[in-house]
C-alpha cells in the first residue's frame, strides 16, 4: 500500500474513523466531519500521505453534509474505480499515490464538468497559509 508499511503503522498514524474511512472504504456520517462546512482557504491533502489533492477553491456547499469539491488540483491524482457497495453503482475515487479511498464522483456538480467529488473529512486535511503553498 503506497508509501505507508504496514497496518498496525498506519492504525497508530491515524484515527480510528480515518483508518476505517480511508482503509476500509468507511463514510463518515453526514453533517458530522470537521471539513463540511469548513470556509477558510488552503489545499485540502490526503490524510495518510500527505499527496495535495483539491483546492479550497474547488470547495462548495452541495448541501450534501459532505465537503464537495468541483475538480481536483490534478485529476491524475484521484484513481477512479467502479463501487458496487450498497447495492448501487458507483464511481469511487482512491489516492492514486496510497490507495486510500477518498471520495465518491456524483455527475450532479456545478463546474464546468459537472461532477461532484463528495469527500469524507475523515480523509483529508487541510493545510492552510504559507504553509498550503508548498
């Protein structure tokens, strides 16, 4: 798995809902993670390997209880996959640098290509000031 060892590193690294989020392919409640309604600008970055993954610029309020971005700083960033789960069809978005899943892609967004990249806080981390630029 990417840069990151073993399991019971990451379990120390990490909180038990961003293990289960970003490992197991968990979703945090809705209205509940500390991104949702999150205003201030920075670069929003994986959790388990830091990989810079959407802009606060990106970032809108779907009314979904999840934060949701329009597009990706770089779509080669995100490895989409087929989810099945829950009995529906879906598009999953992993980190294409660790593998930890991300997001699910809805076709109901308001950019220019209508998606909606509805992440799970749990998964991300925001870095912001001088601090986002590098």
């Amino acid at each position: 798995m990417g840069d990151h060892t073993d399991e019971s590193e990451l379990k120390k690294s990490l909180t038990p809902e961003q293990y289960h989020v970003t490992q197991e392919a968990g979703t945090e409640p809705a209205f509940t993670g500390r991104y949702w309604d999150e205003k201030r600008p920075g670069i929003y970055r994986c959790v388990v390997c830091d990989e810079p993954l959407f802009s606060s610029e990106a970032k809108y309020d779907s009314g979904s209880g999840w934060p949701s971005f329009t597009t990706p700083l770089d779509p080669a960033r995100i490895e989409e996959h087929t989810d099945e789960s829950l009995g529906m069809t879906r598009v999953e978005g992993r980190c294409a640098n660790c593998g930890a899943h991300l997001v699910h892609v809805f076709p109901d967004g308001p950019g220019p290509g209508g998606l909606r990249y509805c992440m799970n806080s749990a998964a991300l981390e925001l870095v912001t000031g001088e601090e986002a630029e590098s």
